[in-house]
C-alpha cells in the first residue's frame, strides 16, 4: 500500500505581512532617539569613524572567515585562532583560553578605570553554521577594539575585548562571569544582527529543564497491569504544559521535545525523557512559570505511579536583558551618523522573542545589546536565509557600522563622567549587581 501524497503543512500567512506592517508603521512613526550626554570630543569621534574606515578590510575579512569555518559551542578553536592573528597582527597582546575556556579571549588597551568590555561571540549552529550572525558579531566588536587601540593614549580608562565562547547553549558568558571576567568593568557592550535596528533586546530570560520518567516494563499484551507507564507520564506532562499555555503571560513561552518515547509497542515503556526551555521577561515571572512547570511534572508521575527526576538549568540559566538606556542613547546619536535610525525601547511591540546569556552581564555592570539590521523583516534568524545575509554586503555593512558605533559608544562612556554616573545611577535604580553566582533561582 502507498502513501497518499500529503501536501506541506502551511504557517498562517495572513498573521506576518500585518504584524510586519504594524512594525514599520511603528518605525516610521517612531521618534528619534536622542541623548542628553556629549560623550566623547567631536574629533576624537571622527577619528574613531576614519580609523574604523582604514581597517575595513580587516573586519571584513575576519566576518568571512569567521563564517566560513563555523564552529559550535565551546569549539570555537579557528575564530578564536583567527582574532588573535589579527589582533597580533595589529602589534597588541591577546590572550587565548582565558576564564578556564579554551576558546575565549581577552585583550586590553588604555589603562584602569574606568573600564568598558567589548563582547564578540562567534558561535555557530549545526547544519546551518552561522545563521545567527555570529560572525557579524565578532568582527564588529574587533572592528572596534582595533579602532580604539589606535586612539588608546587618549583614553581614560581601558577597553578590554572578551571572547565569548557558546552563546548558542552553553553561556558562555555566565562561566567568564563566575570566572571573575567583569571583575572591575564598569559597562559592558556587542551587538547583534537582525532584521530592523533596534537599540535593546527582547528581554526574555530562559532557563533549560530535562525530566525523566521512569515507570515499569511489562508485556503491554500478556500483562499490563504489571507495567506503569513512562509513556503515558510524558505525554501527560506534554498535555499538561499545552494546557498552561493558554494562561501563561502573552510574552511567556515554553516549548519542547520528547526525547525518549519507548522501544517496542509491545513493551510498556519502562524510561521516557523530554527537554523543555522555559522563558519569561522578568526574573521573578520566570520563578513562578518554573514553578508551575515543576507541578505538571510531578503530577504527570502521580497520575501514572511513575517516578520523575527533574534537573532545571544542566547550564545556567539566561536572564532576561536589562538594557541601559543612557548607554543605548549614545549608542543611538552614534548610529545615526552611520544613516541608520535606531529604534527606542518602547518602539517595537512586535514580538521579537528570544534570550542571550548578555542578559546575566547586564545584570552584573551597566549594558547595551542592540540590534543592527541585516535582514529583510520576515527573515527568521537562525535560518539559511539569514546565515546568506551574514555573509553578504549587508552583514558586512552591519559590521562596519556596529564597530564603530561600539567604539564610538565605549569612548563617550570613558570620556562623559556625567554619563558615566547617570548610566551607573539608572542601573542602580534597576536593582543593583545581581551576581550570576547566587541567579540561578533553582526549584
Ligand atoms: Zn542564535
Ligand atoms: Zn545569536
């Protein structure tokens, strides 16, 4: 007997093209961001701009090189290679398996405090390498360690580069924070390509959860009533997750797999096993959505007279961004020299869902992780798409641009003592350091 040819399932297509009218509506509409604070001196500024300019080869180069030899997480063995050639190549010292991680990096340039980081992650993801753009993301924040080498002597402070392995799993980040790497930094920056500019993030926190159910094996014909069913226990949990969804909050999500299902349809299953992320905008709404997720589990084994062994954060945890607007607002000014028109806080409700473990660092010291646009909306990230985008004129731009506008934003911050204090004052308000090490927020 053949199989009747099925047509592909279809997604909605009326929902995108109006949300993605809504948002450059929203855009158009959306009034430029503007700052307060001078920042750097003008020609210190230009400088900057030219010198970002003069090594525009380099970053380039170091994009598609980054892109061309995709790494996974905590592999990143050739990009980390490839920065410190350039670096060193440039006469300045780089560090390679800083933190205890083989594949990160440090590099720093003026001298003491105050001192602002300049994060590059250049992870990948399997089979479609970097549709992330992680190669945008590197070049741009080495793009902009190398400008501000150049004007080094003019600095008050330092800027330290930090080679951020595993953003795609693994927080790579949250292991350097624990490892003391934002130990005396007093703000910490990147960028990140995506398709509109946007000066923040969507602020969602993550955490990962395994479960394991383990019943017993009996003959599922001969003699059922012997068996207990881990099937049905991860089913049950699955249900019961789907049904939470209609009263979670809207910016919530929780979505999942199903692991191990059992072997043999004539063996009760004996262990089945799922993985789920949870996410959530704010640490304490992220407490209860895991809580209620704990409760499903565990009644999933009562209904079943299973056992359940659930292992929340096998890595940390993501906390949601907590972006710093005096920051973001230079970073905006800084921008807009480069005809691009970032996007505030508030402009975008469209739901730009995700987590990046920058979401712990900005917990940790003032930060920024904007979104530099390199895509044409309705391009999803994490798509071949997307990585095709990464590698062409308009990642290349992104990475330009993004360099300068980092550079340009770490010298307003080391140079504009008032901004400094404004951008450490609003980040007070916003509940002090939250150090990574005591975050995890287990159950
Ligand atoms: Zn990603
Ligand atoms: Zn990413």
């Amino acid at each position: 007997m053949t199989a009747t040819p099925r047509s592909m399932p279809r997604p909605y297509e009326a929902f995108l093209p109006t949300l993605l009218n809504e948002a450059s509506e929203q855009a158009r509409r959306a009034e430029a961001v503007v700052s307060p604070h001078p920042g750097a001196p003008q020609d210190l500024t230009d400088r900057i701009e030219r010198y970002v300019g003069d090594l525009g080869a380099d970053i380039v180069g170091l994009s598609h090189q980054v892109f061309d030899h995709p790494e996974l997480c905590f592999e990143e063995h050739e990009a980390a290679a490839a920065v410190a050639r350039l670096v060193r190549s440039h006469g300045l010292a780089i560090e390679v398996g800083s933190f205890g991680l083989p594949t990160s990096f440090r590099a720093r340039v003026g001298n003491g405090r105050p001192a602002v980081a300049i994060l590059a992650e250049y992870d990948a993801l399997p089979d479609i390498g970097h549709g992330c753009g992680h190669n945008v993301i590197c070049a741009s924040a080495v793009g902009a360690f190398l400008a501000l080498a150049r004007v080094a002597s003019e600095l008050p402070g330092s800027v330290e580069l930090i080679g951020t392995p595993a953003e795609e799993g693994g927080s790579g980040k949250v292991l350097i924070a624990r490892a003391g790497g934002f130990d005396g930094i007093d703000a910490a920056m990147m960028i990140h390509p995506g398709v509109y500019d946007v000066g923040t993030y969507p602020p969602q926190g993550m955490r990962t959860v395994n479960v394991v159910y383990q019943g017993l094996e009996a003959h599922a014909a001969a003699m059922p009533f012997m068996g207990r069913n881990a099937l049905d226990a991860v089913v049950a949990a699955y249900s019961g997750i789907s049904q939470l969804r209609q009263h979670m909050l809207p910016s919530d999500r929780i979505h999942g797999v199903i692991l191990e299902g059992g072997r043999r349809p004539n063996i009760v299953p004996g262990r089945t096993a799922a993985s789920f992320y949870v996410r959530s905008r704010r640490t304490e709404t992220m407490r209860e959505l895991s809580s209620r997720v704990q409760q499903i589990f565990e009644a999933a084994a009562h209904m079943t007279g299973t056992s359940v062994d659930v292992e929340w954060d096998p890595y940390p945890e993501e906390q949601p961004v907590r972006t710093n607007r005096v920051l973001m607002e230079r970073y905006a000014v800084n921008m807009a020299r480069r005809g691009r028109a970032v996007l505030g806080q508030q402009a975008l409700e469209v739901p730009l869902n995700g987590s990046t473990d920058f979401g712990n660092v900005s917990h940790l010291v003032p930060g920024i992780h904007p979104v530099v646009a390199m895509a044409t909306p309705g391009v999803a990230c994490h798509s071949r798409e997307f990585a095709a985008e990464a590698r062409g004129p308009r990642g290349d731009r992104a990475a330009l641009d993004g360099a300068f506008a980092l550079a340009s934003t770490a010298a307003d911050f080391l140079h504009d003592a008032a901004m400094r204090a404004a951008a450490m004052a609003e980040f007070t308000a916003a509940g002090e350091c939250v150090p990574v090490q005591t975050s995890e927020g287990k159950e």
